[in-house]
C-alpha cells in the first residue's frame, strides 16, 4: 500500500513538473524553435548526419563518426524493449488542458526515443573532440531537444531524462568500444591513417 501511494505521489509531482514546463516555455517566441529543434533527436535527421559524415569525412570525425553511429544504433535497443515492457500513454491523451504539437505521435511515451537519439550521437562528440565552446553547444542542442519533447506535449521528465541517460551511457559504450578496437582495424575499417 505504501509503495503504490509513493508511486502515486511521484507521478502526481511528474504531472506538475510537466505542466510548469508545458505552459511556460510554450511562448510564442520559443514555440517556432521548439516545433524546429524537436526533429534533430528525429530518426531521419540522426540517422542521416551520422551515416553522412560517417562516409564523407576522414581522421577523428570519421572515426567519432562510426562511434556515433554505434550509440545510435546500441542505444535503440533498449528504448524499443522498454517501450514494449512499459506502454505508457503520452501526456496529451492522458492530461487536460495541455500544450501539444499538431499531428502528435501515437507510440508510447516512455522512454523519449528523440532524446536518446540525440544525446547517442552527441556525447561521441563531446568525448572524441572535447573543445569546450563545441561541447557546450552541443549539450545546449541535446538539453533543447530534451526540453521541446515537453513543451509539445510529447513526453513526461521522466521520458527524456531516461532518454538521456540511455543515449548518454550508450554514447560512452561506443566510445569505449571504438577506442579499443585494435588500430589495425580501424585502420582497414575506416581506411585512414592513424
């Protein structure tokens, strides 16, 4: 009995979070930014960009970009699991007097595949070329994503913050797994000189 009123009490705090952010950054001066920068953790523009500059570009990008191309990859396996084990309905269907965006998803909410895309093909980034200005625009884009995936009435804080910790933590597999591939065959793999 207590953990369901626990349980209860947390989606209740989930809610009110949720609608803070929902109403207040749903300004019509963010709106168009938010309606914009949502479709970057979408699966064309992730997709593309990584298997884009995994074939057009040479030396640390190409070799960040096979690392961001993994994560994504490693990172949508468990969003797919989880959103089978866990079929919770978006906010929209569930809330009243909510923001949403027109022509809202209809798969389940959690976790926030948007958010996961984005923070998967990011951290690679931010791992491999640790420039500061670079890394904190990047953080800025994946906390943007995170964000208008609320302000359009898509997911809950929990959704994107499990997104983000399952893109991150995938972001760093890769990473790993990258830099201890035998140089040979990175080498053979991505036909560069190192």
């Amino acid at each position: 009995m207590l953990v369901i009123k626990y349980m209860s009490y947390l989606y209740q705090l989930e809610c009110q979070i949720f609608r803070k952010i929902n109403h207040h950054l749903n300004r019509r001066y963010l709106i168009h930014y938010f309606h914009t920068i949502t479709h970057l953790g979408g699966a064309t523009f992730t997709i593309a960009a990584s298997v884009l500059l995994l074939f057009l570009s040479t030396g640390l990008v190409k070799l960040t970009a096979l690392a961001s191309v993994l994560s994504l990859i490693i990172s949508h396996i468990p969003v797919a699991i989880v959103k089978k084990i866990f079929p919770r309905k978006r906010p929209y269907l569930v809330l009243d007097e909510i923001h949403v965006t027109e022509n809202p998803l209809q798969d389940h909410s959690f976790p926030s595949g948007h958010t996961t895309a984005i923070f998967a093909i990011l951290i690679p980034f931010i791992l491999f070329i640790p420039l500061n200005s670079i890394s904190l625009f990047m953080v800025f884009i994946g906390v943007s994503v995170a964000l208008s995936r609320i302000v359009l009435g898509l997911h809950y804080p929990s959704d994107v913050l499990v997104g983000c910790l399952l893109g991150t933590f995938s972001g760093y597999f890769s990473y790993y797994l990258v830099m201890n591939l035998p140089l040979l065959t990175l080498k053979e793999l991505l036909g560069i000189a190192i």
